[in-house]
C-alpha cells in the first residue's frame, strides 16, 4: 500500500509536469509544422471528416498513412472535437506514457517479490532520460506505443492472451516497425515459456503486420515505396538491400551501425538500467529491430536520446531489465533488496546528466539540453500576435515553427511554396526545419512577396511578416 501511495502521485506529477513542459515549448515556438504540425492537421481533419488527410510538401492533398502506419491518430478525433488545440495532443502524450510506469512496477512486483524493487523500477521508469524525451518531442502517435507495448507484454506474461492482444494491436497500429518488437514478445514467449503455438503465431503476426504496413499500406497511400527508404541507402536501402549488404558486405553494415555516435547513443540508453538486461537475452531480442532501424539510419535523429525514434526501444529494454534483475535476485538472493534501491539511484544520476528536467539545468554539471526550451520571450510574444492575424480555414503558407500553430485547417504549406494560398506567415529569425539552408534564401522569398503588388503586408516586427493575397 505504501508503494502504491508513491507511485500514483510520481505518475500524477510525471503526467502533469511534462504536459507543461510540452505546452511551454509550444508557447516558445519551439515546435514546428514538423512534426506537430502534421499530426494536428490529420487529427483535425479526422473530427472533421476527413479522416487523415494532410497537406504534404508538394501542396497536395494525401494521407497520413503515405508517410507512415499510425491510425492510432484517429482516435484523438473525439477528443479534439472537446478541447481543439495542439495542447491537447501533447496532455494526452503525457497521461499515456507516464501509465506506462504501472505495468513496469506489476512485473517488478512479480518477478521479484517486493513492492519497494517494484517501485525502485516504476520511478526509473518515470526518471529514464530516453522516456522523458520521448515524452518532450512535440507529438508523435509513436509514444503511444511505449505504454502499450508495456501493457500487452505485462497480459502475456500473465498468460492473458486476448488484452495482450488488444494492446499490441493498438501499440502496432502507432507506426509500421512496432509490430517487429511484438514479434520479439512472441519469441520470448515462444522460448522462455515454451508455447511454441502461441508464440510462434504471434512472431509471425507481428512481423506480417509490418510488412503489410510498410509494403502495401504505405506505398497504396502514397503511390511509391516509403521515402523512408532513403535513410538506408548506404546500406541497402530496403529490407531486403540490407540483408543482402548484411551477407555481402557485412563490414559496411557493421560500420554504419557502431560508428562513435552509436555508441554513445546505445550507451545512454543502456548504462540507466544497470546492464540488468543483459540477463534476460531473450526478452532484449524485441529491441533489436528497432534499434538496428535507428544506428544504421542515415537521420542522424534516429540515434538521439532526445528524439520520438525510443518508443520501440524503452518497452523491451524495460521487460528485459525486469527479468534480468529477477534472475540475478534468484542467484544472489542478498542482492534483491539493493536492486530496487539502486536501479532508482542510477536513474536519478542518469537524469542528472541526460534528462530534461529543468532544475538539473542550473546545477554544474546538470543536464542542460534545450534548457531555454519554454522560455517565451518578448519575440514569441510578437510572434503569437502576428499568428493570431490567419483566419481559421484559410489556405496558409508558413515557416516550420509557426505551422504547429496554423496546421487546424484543411490545407497548410511550407513556405515558399504559395499555391493556393491566401495568408502568408513568415519569422526570419527562427528558421528551423526545411525553412532553407540558410537566411539568404527566406530574404530572397520575402523580398519576392514585398515586391508582388497581388501581396499586402498586413504585419511586421521583430522579423515576423504576415502577408495577405488581396
């Protein structure tokens, strides 16, 4: 009971703090069309009938699901149509991945046999640097599948099979590769349980779900194969380029996937929990997909603590530290009341140096990554002005980090592009993603605007330019 009484409020303050957090970035303009701008739209469009469409780079109308497997998104519909805003979008992240420190304190408390080694591991959970900022990073349907993935393995190892089954259903309809680490709990179900029907039928339903998501879901949406692809192209390029490169080249494969970064990466990532994994080799498996996606990629993103590309990759590594301090409890039963005790205190100091809360910040040493991150200044304050001058509806062209603020509309472009549009909004001092390779080029677009007598100025200050189409 007392474990408990911690527990719920840590997932309360954990919930309620990091929904701040991801409102105050939005607030700063610290976050763009890209990505919750795009993941508005589809939700927006959806409570409004249709059901995920987006406005891509090239001005047209398509689908979410031509750039990636997340139908998950349209179940926030409702909840738009009650609190229409952004903010919405990332209250809900919150919630859904600070749950995921339930499951994580009931598989605990199963496998080792103490309340406090369970609480020791939910509040790890809740301090592990890689789940804050999946948590921090805008919004992506993907975080999603952090909490259910948690869930589903915590019903498959009660032996559960129909709720496992819901919640790795709603964890694979998140993105296309979840489907692989359910596959990797079918395996350890099928090895370390040894219901080789069962786990056999699950491996190959979680692999079959990804290959229809990425061979036929998206290229149907998108009418070509993903552009993801591209990502690989050093080594391969699709599934199948890479497992040939893996036989005919290894050393190339090899090369790409523990370069210094990598290591760095998988390090911060692996170090937090103890190397308690790798006693449960087994259950680690359901993270090698992802993580192979991630170091072989050439989106130097992917292999970041502080981006979405976790959310595959927290689940199992959690599941495995579980078992792996379970079964080191069973060699050395001494050990078992330290375990709770000292995966917490690792995981405090990891999140001193690698976390996102802001109070490390102001320490020596202290985790400083985007410190600044929800300060809104006197030029954010400008800037919501200038943005709050688009009609709702109106067909608008902006930068990156003025389209999470304008993407509740049916259609939304990235500057330069104008097409169709009838509003232009433009901050020339805070170019970010795909906004050009630098200020010269948005100066020559904006100057192109100034000159065109069909454009009128309507706002400028502080390098905010709001044009309308008279």
């Amino acid at each position: 009971m007392r474990a408990r009484a911690i527990l719920w409020p840590s997932v309360a303050a954990f919930s309620v703090g990091f929904a701040a957090l991801s409102i105050g970035r939005q607030r700063a303009f610290n976050t763009g069309r890209f990505d919750l701008g795009n993941m508005t739209q589809a939700v927006w469009a959806t409570a409004h009938g249709h059901f995920l469409e987006v406005t891509n780079l090239a001005g047209q109308q398509t689908s979410r699901l031509g750039s990636h497997f997340d139908p998950i998104l349209a179940a926030l519909a409702p909840l738009w149509l009650a609190w229409p805003s952004p903010d919405m979008l990332m209250t809900v992240q919150a919630i859904a991945v600070g749950l995921g420190a339930l499951p994580v304190f009931w598989l605990a408390r199963k496998h080792l046999g103490s309340q406090h080694a369970a609480l020791g591991f939910a509040l790890a959970y809740l301090l592990y640097p890689a789940t804050e900022w999946l948590t921090l990073n805008e919004f992506h349907p993907v975080a999603f599948a952090c909490p259910l993935l948690l869930f589903a393995f915590w019903y498959l190892d009660e032996d559960r099979l129909l709720p496992f089954a819901v919640f790795a259903l709603l964890a694979i309809a998140s993105k296309e590769e979840i489907g692989l680490v359910v596959a990797g709990f079918g395996l350890w179900y099928l090895v370390s349980r040894r219901r080789r029907r069962e786990g056999a039928a699950i491996l190959a339903a979680g692999i079959a779900a990804s290959a229809i998501a990425v061979e036929v879901v998206v290229p149907h949406f998108s009418g070509s194969a993903s552009a993801f692809y591209s990502r690989y192209s050093e080594v391969g390029g699709t599934p199948g380029g890479v497992l040939r490169t893996l036989f005919t080249h290894p050393l190339r494969v090899l090369g790409n996937a523990f370069s210094g970064g990598d290591l760095h990466y998988l390090a911060e990532l692996a170090v937090p929990l103890a190397f308690l994994w790798l006693l449960a080799p087994v259950a680690l498996l359901a993270a090698l997909p992802e993580a192979a996606l991630n170091v072989l990629s050439k989106n130097p993103y992917q292999a970041s603590l502080h981006f979405h590309y976790t959310a595959g990759l927290i689940p199992p590594l959690f599941v495995a530290s579980v078992l792996g301090g379970a079964r080191l409890a069973r060699r050395r039963p001494s050990a078992k009341r330290l375990i709770g005790p000292g995966i917490l205190a690792l995981a405090v100091l990891s999140n001193f140096y690698l976390g996102a809360i802001p109070v490390w910040a102001s320490l020596p040493g202290g985790s400083n990554f985007q410190r600044h991150a929800t300060r809104v200044t006197a030029h954010d304050r400008i800037t919501a002005r200038a943005v709050d001058l688009v009609p709702d509806g109106a067909v608008v062209s902006a930068t990156n980090s003025l389209g999470a603020h304008l993407s509740a509309r049916p259609r939304i472009l990235s500057f330069p592009r104008l097409d169709d549009a009838t509003w232009v909004a433009v901050d020339e001092t805070n170019g970010s993603y795909l906004d050009g390779t630098g200020p010269l080029p948005m100066e020559r677009d904006v100057a192109f605007l100034r000159r065109d007598p069909s454009w009128q100025l309507v706002f400028e200050q502080d390098g905010v330019l709001v044009f309308r189409h008279r």
